[in-house]
C-alpha cells in the first residue's frame, strides 16, 4: 500500500468521523499490528519514567495514549457487527486474540500497576477534583480485575485463559450469525404466509430476493427467541416451522455452538479461581452496582413464582382461544393466540397497529420529536458525510441555543452480514481531554420495505426504537474530560437504564398524537386504540417477564458453575438449570436458549443479563419521578441530563441515582409496571371467536 493507512492517521472528517470509503479489508492487520507497536512504546514510557508516579504523568499520561489502537478497534469491531465480510470474521478470529494479549501486558504490567497504585494510595491527597479521584479509583479496579495482584507464576495461565477466551467468543458469534441466516423460514408461496400484512409479505420476498430465492418468501430470525411474525400468521404448520427455527438454530451442524458454551463457561470459571472469585458471576458483580451474587438472587428470588404464576394465568386464556380452534396450545401458537386476546378483549389489533408505525415517521416525528420536547436538541442531515452502507444515516445534534453536541449514525434494515438484535455503539468518545464530541449509532435490524413503500414497525419494533436511542443521548450527553468515564462507560447492571427510561416516551400521549399517523390516510391512531393499547398493558406481562427470567437464570447457572463442575450436555444442564429455577415451563421458553445467547457468550453480558431488570428498578422509579413532577418538560428533562445522562461514569451510578431521586431505588414501581403485585385475571371470554 502506497497511501497511509485511513485507520492510522486522524480523520480529516468533521467530528472525526471515520473515512468509510477509503477503508478496505488490506488496511485492518496491519494497522492492528502498527496501533499496538506503538501503545506498547506508549506504556512502556509511562511504566519506565523515572519520576514520582502522579495523576498526570501516569494517570493522565495513560489516558492519552493509544489512540492509534482506540479508533482501529473502534472502528473494526463496529464494522464486523454490521458490515462484515469473510476476510472480516477471519480477521477478528486472528486478531481478537492478540489484541487481549497486548490488553494484557498492559494489564499485567507489575512496573506500571505499582505506579497506579502508587497514586491511587494518595488520591484524597493529591488536591484532585471529584471526576479526577473516580478516574484513578476506575484504573486501580481495573488492573485490579483484570489479575494485577494475581500470583507472577499463574499470570501466564491467566493470560492464556484470556486469548483463548476472546478466540471462542469470536467464533461464536461468527457461527451464530452463520446459523441464523441459514435458518431463516422460506416458503414458496404468500398463501403461507396467510395473516401477515401485505407490506410483511412483500418485505419476505424483497428478504427472499436478496438472498437468492427469487420468487420465493423469507422471514429472517430476529435474535430472541420470539419472532413478531408469530403473532400473525394464521397456518400453523408455518408457525411451528419459524418457532421451531428460532429455538433450535445453531444446535447441531458445522455450525452448532453448545460446545462452544460449555467450553467458554468452563474456561471463565477457571479464570475466576485463579482471580480469587468462586466463579464468574461473583467477579463479574464486583464491578456492578449490584456488588455481590447475594443481591442480584435477592432480586431475582423475589420476582420468579409471581412471573410463573401470572405466565400460568394467561396460559388459562389462551388455552380456551386455542380449544375453541380444535387444537391444544403449543409454544407456537402463544403469540397468535395473545394477539386475538389483545383483539378481544381490549380492542387492540397488533397487525392493524403497523400502518401507524412507519419507520421515517417513528424516527424523525417520534424518537426526535420527544428528544426535542424534553431536552431542547435538534437533528440535522449530513448528507455531505457518508456512513459506511447506503442504508446509514446520518445527523448532526444540537443544543437548543444551536451549540454542536455530534453526530448520530442509524443503520436500521437487517442484511447478510450483520449480527441480530438491536445495539447502540460509538465510532468516538466524547472527551475534553482530547478535545472530541462524541459520534454515536444505533443499529436495529427491521425487515425493509420493497422500493417506494414505507417500513412499518410493529409496537415492540417501535420500542426498541425509542431504547436504543436512550443508549445513543447516553453518548450523545456525555460530558466529562477523560475517555475512559465518557459516556455508557458505566457499570454493566446500570447502562441500560437511560435506555429503558426512554422508552417512556413512545406511548407517551403527546409524542405518540405526533407520531401515530396512518402510512397511506394520515389518519391519527383513534383514541380508542390509544386507551386500548394503555388497558392493554399488563396483558402479558407474565409471558415477557417469565421467558426474560428464564434468560437471565440460565445466564446465571452457566456462570455460576464453579472450576471443578464439568458439564457433558448444553442442553441437558440448560433444560436442569430452568427446573432448578422453578422456570421450566414449557409454553414460555427463556428468550435466550444456549445456542444462541450472543449475550453471553460473544458479548460483554456474561453474569449480567440480569441488568436490564436490575435496571429498571431504577428506570420505573425515574418514570415515577417524570411522571409526579410534570412528566414531559424541558425542566424535568435538563435535570435528568444534568444529574445522570451528562456524568458518564465520573460518577459513583447509584450516587447519580440518588442525585436524581432524593433515596434509595425503590422496587414498587417496577412491581406494578410488571403487575407482579397480584396474579394476572384468568377469565376467559364468554364467547370465543377467532378475530
């Protein structure tokens, strides 16, 4: 290559933008390799200096270095999730693992932890400023985890431990996202896909076409277990065949990833024996807000018999919607036959709803329009500044008084290639240190319309939308001076409750009027539907929190295995461990089976699945305080940026809680939310009809 490498120079590009289009294949190895020369050089320096260690020459000094390797990395791996091709997956294979062997030599560096332990003794000292004493404390807990005070001899082990885990975490997901597409549902004809929309038909065989089965219809996996089509197709055969896809993808085959969970667990537990730790959950924890294994089963105790017995509940009603079609209820048929109940008995028509959810109008007159309402900001096109697919957009934010706050990418369309579910990333931290506004994206994964046609969402879909962006103004909000604080970068248990506190504002009365429109009439959703979708809103409740728990449990039993229990069968210990729990039952399956809980096994959730209900404890109490405080104002929204959205982790996150609230977190909300204070009615309709 003649020209520098686009990945080892800094983007000339506003915003530091990543120049997409000059970057192939050919620049990643080597500018992996040039990156972690030089932070290796960089830390070295900082080990080496001769000087007293203190905050700016070790602290501050590490904080500078490797920027080279930061925006390699960030760029990559964003990439691999998106774009990614197969010289990109082998790449990642090669790579993942050296690249946590270089972390490691930072990591392990006696010479350099000395030096950080050095400052951390006398951080109260030192005259530091409150985001500066978090700093340090962040970087001792991170050597410290990552082995620095392990025994010299067993370092070696620990950081063998680590490259292999980064090889199967990545195998693993290249063979998932290798599975899913294989298992996608075609069939031959649209009479099989009797009851999905007509704009759902035409998006399968667009699906169909572009991935060469012209003439044919595809419906693409989704990354749960529960599929949206599910809920409307009317050929049941079609309906098991999709369930049956999505529960038994990537468990057998050149594909199948079960061993490969078993091999990951058992190498996690025994890098936690070597750390001191009974198993990975109780070190994973230590960094979380929730601090011990104690707390997270406390929680989770509380909420498994009422999650099962409200699931039992509307099994009850379903049960008689199935008899009176001359079938017994199956785990494919819970979906269809919740969408009629929803029809029935509160007038909700889940397929009917999709005309008043087009993606444009959910994105540009909801998510932004409530983004506005609450915080002052406003979006604008860069149509000067490429992302890196044609389907990316792109928008620069802006405070109300017209200041820059940086860019926003959305990538919403599935495609081959691109891994399952729906994700917010960063191509750059907001930092003042090095003078950076932050870009952020969100990634979803929505079946596209044929040309000319509108996308529509389905009410989940919708939501999604709106959580994923509360993890974008996370990013977008950021203010603090150092990279590591900046942002989401706060403890697992906590990150996804901005997120979730977002979502209130997709059925929240005046974004929703402003939104809701019908595709083809313009029309307003009727205010019928609108009360019948907020009479709604417990229905199922027991259903979603009984599959979520199920997740969460199995997450918990894989990384709750200590160093000296074997496991011969994935499945076997999955189906003991959901017993175990009191959550095997069969008619809700845990949203995540083993095979496919990229969470866990390809991501950074392992032992920490259980965040999303630890953090909406936090989010129904947060939804509490809008709500008695005047709900959507520009007052109520400036304080929640101010005091948690903007801090990153420069903050103790229960301490920005408590900021925010005035006290501890409170579970009643979330119990009520859930309806998990009392069983779900089991009256079944007088009368029966399919609708």
């Amino acid at each position: 290559m003649t020209d520098p490498n686009p990945l080892l120079v800094p983007s000339a590009l506003p915003f530091d933008l990543p120049p997409f289009a000059l970057i192939s294949d050919e620049h990643y190895a080597p500018a992996f390799e040039a990156a972690m020369d030089e932070h290796r050089a960089e830390v070295d320096a900082i080990a080496g200096d001769p000087a007293e260690p203190t905050f700016d020459n070790t602290v501050v000094a590490l904080e500078r270095a490797g920027q080279s390797l930061t925006r390699v990395t960030q760029v990559f791996f964003n990439l691999v999730s998106s774009v990614s091709t197969p010289a990109m997956r082998d790449i990642e294979a090669e790579y993942a693992p050296k690249l946590t062997a270089h972390l490691d030599t930072v990591l392990l560096n006696p010479q350099l932890f000395t030096r950080i332990a050095a400052v951390h003794d006398a951080r109260h000292e030192l005259g530091l400023t409150d985001e500066q004493v978090v700093l340090v404390e962040r970087y001792h807990l991170d050597f410290v985890l990552a082995g620095a005070q392990v025994d010299q001899a067993d370092r070696g082990r620990l950081s063998a431990l680590n490259q292999q885990l980064a090889g199967l975490n990545a195998t693993f997901n290249h063979k998932l996202l290798a599975a899913m597409e294989a298992a996608a549902v075609v069939v031959d004809t649209a009479e099989e896909l009797d009851g999905l929309s007509d704009d759902a038909i035409a998006a399968a065989a667009t699906a169909a076409a572009d991935r060469g089965h012209p003439g044919k219809y595809l419906i693409a996996l989704i990354l749960p277990t529960g599929q949206p089509a599910l809920a409307d197709l009317r050929r049941r055969d079609i309906r098991r065949r999709l369930h049956e896809a999505s529960v038994n993808r990537a468990q057998s085959g050149e594909n199948e990833t079960l061993a490969l969970a078993v091999q990951i667990a058992a190498l996690r537990a025994e890098r936690a024996t070597l750390m001191g730790f009974a198993s990975h959950a109780d070190l994973a924890v230590v960094d979380n807000t929730a601090h011990t294994v104690g707390a997270v089963e406390a929680l989770l105790g509380q909420l498994v018999e009422p999650a099962v017995a409200n699931a039992r509940a509307e099994a009850a009603v379903l049960a008689e919607y199935a008899a009176a079609d001359g079938i017994e209820l199956a785990p494919w048929d819970w979906a269809f036959y919740s969408s009629r109940v929803q029809a029935r008995r509160y007038a909700v028509d889940t397929a009917a709803l999709r005309p008043y959810f087009a993606l444009d109008r959910v994105l540009q007159d909801g998510v932004f329009f409530a983004a506005g309402q609450v915080y002052g900001i406003t979006f604008h096109p860069r149509t000067d500044l490429a992302g890196y697919h044609p389907d990316v957009r792109v928008w620069e934010v802006r405070n109300a008084d017209g200041s820059v706050i940086g860019l926003y990418l959305g990538d919403y369309f599935a495609r081959e290639g691109k891994r399952g579910g729906a994700w917010m990333s960063s191509f750059v931290d907001q930092s003042s240190l090095l003078d950076r506004k932050p870009v952020v994206f969100n990634n979803c994964n929505y079946n596209r319309a044929p040309d000319g046609q509108s996308t529509l969402l389905t009410l989940d879909e919708v939501r999604t939308l709106f959580h994923e962006f509360g993890h974008a103004l996370h990013g977008l909000f950021s203010d603090v001076t150092y990279p590591r604080l900046s942002g989401t970068n706060v403890p697992r248990d906590f990150v996804e409750y901005p997120s979730q506190v977002n979502e209130m504002w997709a059925l929240w009365p005046e974004i929703l009027a402003n939104y809701a429109r019908h595709d083809e009439t313009g029309d307003p959703l009727p205010q019928e539907t609108v009360d019948a979708i907020a009479a709604a809103e417990l229905w199922g409740e027991g259903f979603r929190t009984t599959e979520y728990l199920g997740a969460t449990l199995l997450d918990w039993a894989w990384h709750r295995l200590t160093v000296d229990t074997t496991v011969d069968d994935a499945l076997a210990f999955e189906a003991a461990s959901l017993e175990k729990a009191g959550l095997a039952y069969p008619l809700v399956p845990p949203r995540y089976r083993t095979s496919y809980f990229q969470h866990i096994f390809a991501s950074g959730y392992a032992a920490g699945y259980y965040s999303y209900i630890w953090a909406e404890v936090l989010d129904a109490d947060t939804v509490e305080w809008f709500k008695s405080n005047g709900g959507l104002t520009r007052v109520n929204g400036d304080t929640f940026r101010r005091k948690l959205l903007s801090v990153g982790g420069a903050k103790d996150a229960m301490g920005a809680f408590r900021d925010l609230r005035g006290r501890e977190p409170d579970i009643g909300p979330l119990l009520r939310r859930r309806g998990l204070e009392r069983p779900a009615p089991v009256d079944p309709p007088a009368s029966v009809v399919d609708s």
